[in-house]
C-alpha cells in the first residue's frame, strides 16, 4: 500500500527550472547565440537553458573530453605528468593553434597537458591522445565511448581536438562534460593561468596565451575552455565555484567574443544569485518505525539512504513537499540496509530529490527455533 505523507504543501507555487529570461535588475538582454546551458555541477540540474539538446559543431570544446580522459588515466596512475611523450608525424599536419612541436621531439606529459589547456594547442593535444591510447583512432572511439557514459547522447567526436567540421555536441553534453572534468584537479592551476610557455629557457621557448577571459577575472572560476572557428562561431565552457556549489555555463555559436564571453558571465552570476542548495532536516518520526510481521521485533527503524540535500531557486527550499511511498509493514527477516520505500522532494511540479528508505538495523525472522532460544534466554535471565 502506497503510504505518502507531505509536509508542506504548496499547491499555488509553480516550480520550474529552465528559465528562458533573466530575473536581472541590470536588464540584461541575452545576444543571439545558437544556444546555451547553466547546470549545477553535483546534480546535473538543469537551470537556465536556451536550444540545449540542439546538436552544434564545437570546435575546440572538443578538447575538454581529451582533458578528462588525461585526467582519468592520472587519477588511475597509468600515467604521470613526468611521462616523456615522443612526438607522433601526424603533428606536422595540423593548423594553429600550435607549439611547434616536431616529429620525434621528446616532451614532458606534463608540458602537453599545460599547452592544451592554457594555448588549446592542437599539436599537443594529438599527441597526447597517441601517447594514451596507441593511436588517434584508438583514442577517439575512447572519447566517445566515454561521452555514452556520461549520457552524452547528442555528441560524436571526430578526431581528439575538434580539428575537423564532423565533431558535433550539445549545450547540455558539453556542460556534463565539463563539471566531470572539474571532478578531477590533474592540471593544477594551468587553467587560471594568464601567460605561460613551453621550452622555457631554450631558443624554441613557446609562450602560452589563454584566450578565455573569464579564467583570470570571474570569481571562483575553476577554469573552462575557448573556441571559435567559422564553422562553430564563438564558443565556451567555464566552471565556477562559489561556497558549497558548483555550476557550470556553456555558450554555442556566439557571434564575436564579447557575446560569448558577456553570456557565459551573466549564466554565472544569474546562477549564484538565484540558486542554492536546500537541505532539510527530515523528521524520521514521518515514516520511522516500520511495522514488521514475524519478525524477533514489532518494529524496525526506516533511515533515508542519503542526506536530503537539492537544487533550489533562493529562499524557496522551504517550500519543499516530502513524500515517502511505504508498504504498511514489511515481512522480517529484514536486513541492514534493505529497501523499504522511497522518498521523493517535489518543488511545484518539479522532483529534485529522490532516495531510498532503508532499514537502520537487521530484524531476524522469528522461527521456532529462535522462539524457543528468547524463551530460554529469559528464563535464565530471570531466575
């Protein structure tokens, strides 16, 4: 029997994500860009959105899943950053931007990584896509077969960097691409840094130029990505965190850089202002204790699996309905961690959390046998 129990109700508030418009008092009016995406980085929620699931080309945003499968195989130790990377042929194929780098040229794993994220370099990202998988085919059925896993179900990656027209991606792909690579912290600070080089002190000294502006200027800026083509237009990825949260903005088919750059800031700030995290204190008193049928107790203790913690317009947690769907009792035995129910959090119309309920404790069933051992048992207790 389904039992719900809600403890608020708010049948006039109408919740809903996905705003179209900017509650700014600036009056911001939003450039004519193919589309764009805000999502909460923990959740996957998302906030603000226009032509999301819409598939682009992306140019050089490409580069962010050649980064995280970098920053996987670092985390997994397959590789280090001192790793020396001989240089594949195919480089000298391949448009700016570039270090340089030549054929058989010998460079630190470390080095490659700075040149993709800070200069997006091509040469650089190929080689290391060859150094990890073998080859750049090997390497590119790796992206894709990571981008299905992460439910990116509007990409296909052509080649490791968005060298080519073929590579296409959403909005929304490109946001959950991104807040997973900010999972990792593999490339230190390479992400805010403003100039670099590589081959310092050398007469092939390459300097390093990172065209994404928010990178040195938003605050609490992880860090992003910058691309532009003729074909992509003006693109960006950028994650920021502000106290406990983390949201990520991702601008497609902007028209110059200052519609892409300007968009993916007011995504942000629109973000921090009016989002947060709710997380109420639930009273188990609702929907805890249990009723259990043959069982050495009456009762067992029904827990959430998780904390209640969730996405919400600021100041609206409160408004939040609680619904937790139990049977009227449950049959013993019942062990520790077992499903009871489910608990489900509703803004309006919207579902914002859900987990289980689980048994706090086992409660053995009571056989014959374990009749007879309480009986006992309390016998000699009590002479």
């Amino acid at each position: 029997m389904k039992k719900i129990i809600a403890l608020t109700i708010a049948a006039a508030f109408i919740f809903r994500f996905n705003m179209p418009v900017f509650a700014d008092e600036n009056k911001y009016t939003v450039p004519d860009v193919k589309a764009y995406v805000l999502i909460e980085a923990e959740t996957g929620e998302i906030l603000l959105s226009h032509n999301e699931s819409e598939q682009l080309p992306i140019s050089s945003l490409a580069k962010l899943m050649t980064l995280l499968l970098v920053a996987e195989e670092l985390s997994a130790g397959k590789i280090t950053p001192a790793d020396s990377v001989p240089v594949p042929p195919d480089v000298t194929g391949l448009k700016a931007p570039v270090i340089w780098l030549e054929p058989g040229e010998i460079m630190s794993l470390g080095e490659l990584a700075k040149a993709v994220v800070i200069n997006s370099a091509n040469d650089a990202t190929l080689a290391l896509a060859v150094y990890v998988a073998g080859n750049a085919d090997e390497f590119t059925a790796r992206m894709n077969r990571r981008a299905s896993e992460l439910d990116m179900s509007g990409t296909f990656f052509a080649d490791p960097g968005g060298f080519s027209e073929d590579t296409y991606s959403t909005a929304r792909d490109i946001a959950l691409m991104t807040a997973e690579l900010f999972r990792h912290d593999a490339f230190g600070k390479f992400f805010t840094t403003r100039l670099s080089a590589v081959r310092e002190g050398t007469e092939r000294e390459t300097q390093l130029v990172n065209t994404n502006k928010l990178a040195h200027r938003y605050e609490g800026i992880l860090g992003g990505k910058a691309g532009q083509s003729s074909f992509a237009g003006f693109c960006t990825a950028n994650c920021a965190r502000r106290d406990d949260m983390r949201l990520v903005a991702v601008v497609l088919g902007a028209k110059d850089e200052d519609d892409r750059v300007n968009l993916c800031e007011h995504l942000l700030d629109s973000g921090f202002r009016d989002f947060e995290f709710a997380a109420p204190e639930l009273d188990s008193a609702l929907f805890s204790p249990l009723g259990v049928t043959r069982g050495v107790a009456q009762v067992v203790e029904a827990v959430p699996e998780r904390p209640v913690k969730f996405i919400s317009p600021r100041g609206m947690g409160s408004e939040a309905e609680f619904e937790f769907t139990l049977p009227e009792s449950v049959a013993a035995p019942v062990e520790e961690g077992q499903v009871l129910g489910k608990a489900t959090v509703r803004l309006g119309e919207k579902i914002v959390f859900e987990c289980d309920i689980i048994a706090l404790h086992t409660v053995e069933e009571l056989t014959f046998r374990k009749s007879l051992e309480i009986l006992m048992e309390r016998f000699f207790n009590y002479y």
